[in-house]
C-alpha cells in the first residue's frame, strides 16, 4: 500500500505547492506567470504593496491588451480562427481569423481616434452581442482609451448614471438588440439617457444591423459604416501603456445610488487572463472556447473577449436564448451543435442556463458529437447538486464550478486542473486560487475561523493578486470603506458572503452577508433555507426572502417553482406541498427557519445572466418600490408575486 499512497500524497502536493508559493513568494511566482505574455518593455518591480490595500503589478513594464490579444498571434496562427460569430436572433454565423480581426479592430480605432478619442479617454459601448461590441473593446485597448461596456438594452436611468460617472468622450451603439425574437431599439434608449445625463459625449458611433430606425442628431451622431469604410486600409499601432494604467472599467451591478465603477489595469489584468486560461481552464491555442455569457458582465470582458484571445483560441460569441435554433425554431440542443460544428474544446456558462436547458429533451445531450468537449465550467451563482449531477451525466465531462466576482476579475475559488487534476465537489466552487489568501472570518470579533464548517464571513488578504480591481473608479476612498473595512479591526476585502470550510479545504458559499434574515433575534441565511426546500422532489427552484414583520422583526418568505406545475393552479395540490415543504425546512434547520409562507409561481424573476433579483422580491413583498429593474429577464415573473400577494 505504501507505494500508491505515497505517490497519491505527491500527486496532491502538486497544486499545494504550487498555491503555497504564489502567496509565500508572490514576486516570484508572478514574473513567472508574467512571461506567458507579450511586454514592450519589461517590468521593474513586480508588486508595489506599499500603500495597502492598493496593490500595484509590474510597475514600469508596458504592453497592450490588443497586442497580446491579436497581433501577438498574426505570424504563427493569422489564418486561423479568432472569432467566431453564431445569432440565432438574425440567423446569422460568421467567422473572423486572427488577420481579419486585426482589420476590423484598427477600422474601429481609426474611426474612434477620428472622433478624437486617446489615450486615457473613456468610451461608452453599449452594443447587443455583436462581433462589432469585440472589435470596440480591442479598439479601445489598441489606442489606449479606457472602455467602459454597459450591458445592451439598459434602461435610460441607468444608463444615464453610468454616462455621469464615465463621462465618455465617446458613445458606440447599435440601432438595436434582439431576443427571443424581440428587437429592442437601443437609440431612442441611448437619446433619452444623454437627455437625462448632466455629461454630453462628443460623438456617437453608431452600427445599424437593420433592425430599428434610427434618428440621427447632425454633428454628433456617426453611422459606423461611412467610417469604416473611410479607414478600410486603417494601420493604427499599439499604444504601449503601463502596466498599472487602467485598462477599463466595469459597473457592478445591486449597487444603489452611485453606480460603482471596478477599474481594471492593464498588465495585472493580461497576465492573470493569460495564467488563468493554462491552470484554471486548461485552454490550448488553436482550439475553442464558447462561453455563453454577454459582454456587459465581467465574465464576457474575460472570457469571451481577452482570455481566449491572449491564449491564442477562436471565441465563439453567440447571440440569442439557449433553446432557439439558427432558423428561428425552438431547439433546446443548439449549444451542443455548435460544440460539436467548431469542435468546442472549454464552455462556460451559469446554472441558470442548465436549468433551462433541463426542461428540453435529454435526448439533445446524446444527440452530437461532443467528444472535442474537456469541461464545461458553470459560475455566476451556486451549481446545486442535482442540476450539476444531470448536465454531468449527460454531457460525460468534468462539470467544474467557480466563485468570482466582477470585483476579482478571474476565479477567486475553484480547481486548477491545469495544474493538477482535482476532483470537485457538488455544491462546493473548489479551493483558493493561486494568488488568492482567502480567509473565514467571525463577523463580528474579526477572529479567523479555522475548524471545519464553521461559518463566517469570507475576506481576502492583501495584497489581492494581478487582474484584481485596482480601486473604484474616482473614488479611492470609497474603494476603502466598501470593501476594506467591514470586518472589525482587520483591513481585509470582504466578498460580502458567508462560507464554510470542510475538512478537505474545499469551500461552500452560503449566500450573501446582507441575504441574512434576522427572525426574533436569529440570523439565518437564505440560501440555508433554500437549500433545504430545493432538496424536496417536486421542487424546481425556489428563492427565499426575509419579509419585515410586526411582531418577529422578519420572516422568511418562499417562492416556489414546483415540478409539473400543479401547485400553480391547484389550490388543494398547492397546499399539501406547502404543508411537505414547511415540514422539511423544520425537521433541517428548525421551527425558526421555517417559512411564513410558501407560494408557488411559473418562473422566478431574474436578470439576464441568471442572478436571482431577490432583493426586488422582497421589495415587492414589503409593497415597497422594487427599484432598478433594468437587467430583468421577464417582468411578468414579479407582477406574478405581485398579483399572488
């Protein structure tokens, strides 16, 4: 026995060795790491850390984005595929080598450096899924300009808040966005935003797919096609810049009041994408990479946009529901045709996604040839066992889960399976990443939490690793006082969730700090309680709220998807299975946890990447004012609590 023990131990060191010298001797370990990209000039100091908690990467190296993105792989890979473009919503799929995507990225620098954008400048992108959104962002990174991507179809509020605060010398849109069949014209949007805006951009960029009418303002507005086609044979360099300039910056969603800009660099950031797409999503150059989420969320900057990208991979961008074909028609098997037609080799996509892939025929997992496939990676909310054990099963690959947050960047928890293969666990995200010195912390004494299964707040320790938010945009202190300062006594950056540890170092996410409902006097966390009643047969999803109450100071409330839907209608059905469920969550976690009530509704309200928008359900429960509801999916699923209420 002792042999394969022994070597069982050395195989386990691997990744522990690897993680230890990344926070022991992080200098080192990161210029090594800094050498999977491109510098025009190389660093001079690897980590400036003294100004806690501002960390500082590769002081005095320069290099671009773009660079290291495109131009990096014209000699060795320009005919090859660097984007590929699937719409189902027009039904159209396109695919742009290395050499064809450089030429459209300098027609858009052109043309953006015409309208008198430079280095440092911001440019406001709000652009459906379109390969014309990718060529943007690369565009602003070749010249140094500082973009800032608002998801499309973000209602004018919002938009205008986010025009304020990034104050664009440049605005570039699209006549409109499609989904499921619905177009949504983006100018009259974008027009009403400016209106409301006490910023005015100088110009707008505007790419018409013929979709919706748009009404041009002379002087400002500029139809993307005159422009290009004046800058046809457009060569525009790189802007080298230094490592610590800022790259973009990204808006955090569930913020109130001022919207929170995450400011990226730019060397930290190439360096962590480039690392992470070889340890963590063991990616190869000249293979695919098809992640389903969209731009306007950190994960399509990263994984949609630069990460494959750096790492010499074909993107595959896709427009459109999981469940509609190239032809307009339903078909729940879409992704998998495309995995199979590119020969996708990584995807990524959220729960969310799973779960309504889950209601359409199994037959369409076994139905093409998904052999090229090696993982399929699910993040954006906790995977729950029995979604993460069907979409296993079905597609035969490592289903690998992973906790970030726009804020870091790039995981923060999961398996590096490019370093060592690692077993995951349902319900768990996974380990620390390399770079990461994630703690548990009592939220209260700000003492660490060390046994197993304890639970607490969980923090990371500066100094946060390359690629993590430099600081708030415009607001340092800010930066501080959010995120450095709520744990007593402790400059550490709270992730705003509770987490527990098990034995084998693999961590839970338990929900956020501020989903905790106080029931006379007892704190629970929502997600404790939607777990337990997941857990029953007959229920399809659920989330959990705390409702003020008189007499208790909350209550938990459940919203219940059911399985086959009878409860919807059925009052007796609707009744006995509240009955099981208040039973079940009692007999879990006690009398205390137990729902005020439970009601059953079609679907749940969430926003288009899947988040559960739990704090509008409590809003509406409360009969208060819901709020920004910009990025909801499908209105109908809150008038649905409304009118149950």
């Amino acid at each position: 026995m002792a042999g394969p023990e022994r070597q069982g131990d050395k195989r386990m060191s691997r990744y522990a060795e690897f993680y230890s010298r990344s926070v022991d001797e992080p200098e080192s370990f990161w210029a090594e790491q800094a050498r999977l990209i491109d510098w025009n000039s190389p660093p001079q100091q690897v980590l400036d850390a003294s100004r806690p908690p501002f960390a500082r990467w590769f002081v005095g190296g320069t290099t671009n984005l773009c660079h290291n993105a495109v131009d990096r792989h014209l000699a060795a890979r320009g005919d090859q595929r660097a984007l590929i473009f699937v719409s189902t919503e027009t039904g159209v799929e396109k695919i742009y080598s290395f050499k064809e995507l450089h030429a459209e990225v300098q027609r858009v620098a052109a043309s953006l450096m015409e309208l008198g954008v430079g280095k440092g400048d911001r440019v406001l992108i709000y652009m459906p899924m379109v390969p014309e959104a990718a060529f943007a962002m690369l565009a602003c990174a070749r010249i140094g300009a500082i973009h800032c991507v608002v998801f499309g179809g973000f209602a004018s509020g919002s938009l205008a808040s986010r025009i304020e605060d990034a104050t664009p010398k440049v605005i570039v849109s699209a006549d409109a966005g499609s989904r499921g069949g619905k177009v949504l014209a983006y100018k009259p949007l974008l027009d009403e935003a400016i209106r409301l805006s006490s910023h005015k951009p100088d110009a707008l960029l505007l790419f018409d797919r013929g979709l919706a009418p748009m009404a041009l303002t002379e002087g400002r507005d500029h139809l993307a096609s005159a422009l290009l086609e004046k800058h046809r044979d457009a060569e525009v360099p790189c802007a080298w810049l230094d490592a610590t300039d800022i790259s973009y910056i990204i808006y955090t969603s569930g913020t109130t009041g001022k919207p929170k800009g995450v400011q990226r660099d730019t060397g930290g950031y190439a360096v962590a994408l480039a690392a992470s797409m070889q340890h963590i999503f063991d990616g190869r150059a000249g293979e695919t990479y098809f992640s389903t989420s969209d731009i306007g969320w950190v994960v399509g900057h990263s994984y949609i946009v630069y990460g494959p990208l750096i790492a010499g991979m074909a993107t595959l961008m896709y427009e459109g529901l999981p469940t509609q074909g190239l032809d307009q028609q339903p078909d729940g098997g879409i992704w998998w045709r495309l995995v199979e037609k590119y020969k996708v080799t990584v995807m990524f996509s959220a729960p969310t996604a799973v779960r309504v892939l889950k209601k359409q025929d199994p037959a369409l997992l076994k139905k093409y040839d998904l052999s090229s496939l090696r993982a399929l990676f699910l993040a954006g909310e906790p995977l729950d066992e029995p979604t993460g054990r069907w979409i296993g099963e079905g597609l035969g690959v490592p289903i690998i889960d992973n906790y970030w947050q726009t804020e870091s960047g790039w995981p923060i928890l999961t398996v590096a399976n490019g370093v060592e293969r690692t077993p995951s666990k349902f319900g768990s995200p996974g380990v620390p990443m390399y770079g990461f010195k994630v703690k548990i912390l009592h939220e209260s004494t700000g003492e660490e939490l060390v046994g197993e299964n304890e639970k607490g707040v969980v923090v990371i320790e500066g100094p946060t690793p390359p690629g993590f938010m430099q600081t708030v945009w415009r607001g340092d202190e800010r930066f501080v006082n959010t995120y450095w300062k709520s744990v007593p006594g402790k400059l550490v950056y709270s992730t705003f969730d509770w987490g527990i540890r098990d034995a084998d170092g693999y961590f839970y996410i338990l929900g956020r700090t501020d989903d905790v409902i106080n029931v006379a006097g007892h704190r629970l966390g929502t997600r404790e309680i939607e777990e337990s009643i997941s857990g029953h047969a007959n229920v399809a999803e659920v989330a959990v709220v705390g409702v003020a109450d008189t007499l208790k100071g909350q209550v938990a409330m459940a919203f219940v998807v059911p399985k086959g839907g009878v409860a919807v209608a059925d009052g007796e059905a609707a009744l006995q299975l509240e009955g099981e469920i208040m039973k079940r969550v009692s007999d879990d976690l006690g009398a205390l946890a137990r729902p005020a009530r439970v009601r059953f509704v079609t679907a749940l309200p969430k926003t288009r990447s899947g988040k559960l928008l739990r704090r509008a359900i409590q809003a509406v429960c409360e009969q208060r004012d819901p709020g920004d509801l910009t990025t909801i999916d499908d209105p109908s699923t809150l008038q649905q609590i409304k009118n149950l209420l």
